[in-house]
C-alpha cells in the first residue's frame, strides 16, 4: 500500500454541510469534491488557495471524470461567482499571473503581498471540532453578500442565472411518474441503440423535469405520455429523431397526429394502390 503523503482533516458531517449540499445542488455532486480539493489547499496555505482565478479553475477540472474540460472550468468559474457572491470566499489581489503550482505557492514569482489567491473565509468550520448532537454552522442561506473591489469573474456573456439564488423561483418537486417515464425513455433508446453513451444523473434529471412540463404546463395525463412515448420509440422513423425528453416534449403534436392517423399520407396512397393491385388480380381472368 502506498504510503500517504498528507492527511486532511475533514469534518464527520461534511456531506451534511449546508454549503456542500448547495454546491451539489446547483452544480452536480463533482462540486463538492472541487470544494474538499480548495478546502485541502486552503489546509496547506493557511486557509488560501493560491492563484489567478482562471488558472486555479483549469487545475480543478480534473475533478471531474464526465464533463469536458472547457465544460468543467466554466462550470468551477460560475460557481466561484457563486461562493463570491455567498461570501464564503474572498478573491485577494486578482491580477494576470503567468502560471500557477498549487503544490508549491512559493514557486509563484512575486512577492507574498502581491500573490493573487482566493481566501476561504469560514475555512477554519472545517478544522474545528463540534458537539456530534449539534448541526455544522454554515452561511449557504445567509444574505448575499457584497464586495465592491471584486472583479467580475463571469466572461462576457457568460449565464448569470445559476449565479443569483435569490432571484430564482424554486422549482417544483420532480414526482416519481415523470422520474419513470425518463428511465424509460433511455431504456427504450438503449433497446434501440446498443452503442448510445449512457446518460448522466443529471441529464436523467433533466429528462424528468421536461417530463414533469408536459404534465403540469401542457396538461398531457401521466397515462397519455406513456402511451405516445412507447410509440414514438416503436416508430421506423420517430424513434431515430426522439432521442431525448426535450425533443419528445417539442415533436408532442406531430408524434400525436401521426399516431393518430395511422401513418403519413404517402403511406395511405402506397396502401391504396396495393390495393387496387390486389382487386386487379382477383378477378378472374377472360375465356
């Protein structure tokens, strides 16, 4: 067995920790695992993680074993304007450094005072002992908070909704009939499709939530989409163009009508004139 290099002290109810359960909430599960490698850093660095914000996202990624790279460092961007805005971080001296060793700050080339870093503020919850009976204390519900000499660490453009907790709507709860139809859907696709790429919890989640569209906003019974989804799936045609509960939910019309009518219009003329083939051939033929 290889010899550990480090330990890191980590809280019993670091799963149970408020501002964990947001990170996985908001930006999937491999965020708290972004923030247990910050919070390992900090360890190390009395409470910082030294670095140009950039460059401390792009040595981040890694974490993440689904999403690719770009995917990644944007993601850990917008949740640092997340924890930024929360307060639970604090962005020192944000100026261009040229590279940067996580493993080795001393390495950067500059003076200590002029290190860019990201300062954890209530790191020190993380090392302290508690009373096994009581909650962590944490901030993830506290007030936004504000700083007027932070930069803006969101590029141009860049989606802001994940961002603003307090001006979102919660969302509705995801009921089991539509967490049912999107495990059937990717089980009818992977019937059809063998070589398709599985599908990730939070796309499976996703699916669920359009589901759950098409009942309380479209008014579709759970029993109706059922139906036209196993059609659409049993389909020549539908089946390779529906390959998702997003374009389920866009092509609802079409799929119905289609069902409805039995088929296409080109269909019922081909019908038609086999038909007349067949009468053709069943009279009996002239003495």
């Amino acid at each position: 067995m290889p010899k550990i290099r480090h330990w890191h002290n980590v809280s019993h109810d670091f799963n149970r920790d408020p501002e964990v359960r947001e990170l996985r909430r908001r930006f999937g599960d491999w965020m708290a695992l972004v923030w247990l490698e910050m919070l390992s850093i900090a360890d190390r660095n009395d409470g910082k993680v030294p670095g140009e914000l950039s460059l401390i996202a792009e040595s981040l990624s890694h974490v993440s074993l689904t999403k690719y790279r770009g995917t990644a460092v944007k993601t850990i961007r917008i949740a640092f304007e997340f924890m930024l805005n929360c307060g639970w971080i604090v962005v020192e001296n944000p100026s261009n450094l040229s590279r940067i060793v996580v493993e080795n700050p001393s390495n950067l080339s500059r003076k200590p005072e002029e290190k860019a870093m990201i300062r954890i503020i209530n790191y020190v919850k993380y090392k302290n002992t508690r009373d096994a009976n009581k909650n962590p204390t944490g901030n993830a519900t506290a007030p936004l908070l504000t700083y007027p000499n932070q930069p803006n660490l969101l590029k141009k453009g860049e989606d802001k909704s994940q961002t603003s907790p307090s001006s979102q709507k919660p969302k509705p709860e995801i009921p089991t009939e539509a967490i049912a139809l999107s495990q059937l859907l990717s089980d009818r696709i992977a019937e059809n499709f063998p070589q398709r790429t599985a599908l990730t919890e939070v796309q499976m989640m996703e699916w669920a939530r359009e589901a759950e569209r098409l009942q309380r906003i479209d008014g579709h019974p759970w029993e109706q989409i059922r139906e036209l989804l196993e059609w659409s799936q049993a389909d020549s045609f539908w089946r390779r163009n529906i390959l998702s509960m997003q374009k389920f939910r866009k092509q609802w019309n079409q799929l119905d009508a289609k069902r409805t009518d039995g088929g296409n219009p080109r269909n019922e003329k081909q019908e038609a004139l086999r038909q007349q083939t067949r009468d053709l051939l069943s009279k009996p033929l002239p003495k």
